[in-house]
C-alpha cells in the first residue's frame, strides 16, 4: 500500500500542475482529436484531461519504483519447479537455497 501512495499522490500532484499549465494556454473548444472538436463540455474536457495527465504522470512514477527495485527483491521468490530450473542455478538441487 506505502508503494501504491508513492506513486498516486505525487503524480495527482504533478497531474494538477500540468492541467493548470495546459488549460492555462489552450482552451478545451479549441483542441481537435482526430480531426473532431471535443463532444464533452468544457468541465468534461477539464476532468478528462486530468485524468490523463494523472495516468501519465502514474505511469513514469510506477516505473521510477520498479526500475529502484534491486535483483533481491525482484529474484526472491522462484517461479520454477526444481526440476525445470536452468543447469547452475543454486536452487535447482536445493529448494531452500536463497536465490543469489
């Protein structure tokens, strides 16, 4: 849960800022998507806008967390059978042998 925080609350942060800047210069009447002026109302173009402001901004925090992750967190827990585990892997024999 403390990971889920690091990532949403700083990124609802970042995600107003940039709403505020964006709508600052353009106005939502004005903006085309595929060649089609928006069907929303202002306030929807508003909401929509954060919104995707708020999952770009969620996706580049949740990448900050996962590439911070260290091989022991990432290889602790071994997905394979003993049997089907590569040749030279120390967990092949041992079950039980931490994953180094």
């Amino acid at each position: 849960m403390r990971r889920v925080i690091w990532v949403l609350w700083p990124s609802f942060i970042v995600a107003g800022v940039a709403e505020a800047a964006f709508f600052t210069l353009f106005d939502p009447m004005d903006l085309v998507v595929f060649g089609e002026p928006p069907v929303l109302s202002r306030l929807g173009v508003y909401t929509l806008g954060f919104f995707v402001f708020w999952a770009f901004a969620a996706g580049s925090s949740a990448l900050t967390c996962l590439f911070q992750r260290g091989a022991a967190d990432i290889n602790r827990f071994c997905p394979l059978e003993p049997a089907e585990r590569p040749l030279g892997c120390p967990k092949r024999l041992d079950p039980d042998a931490p994953c180094r």
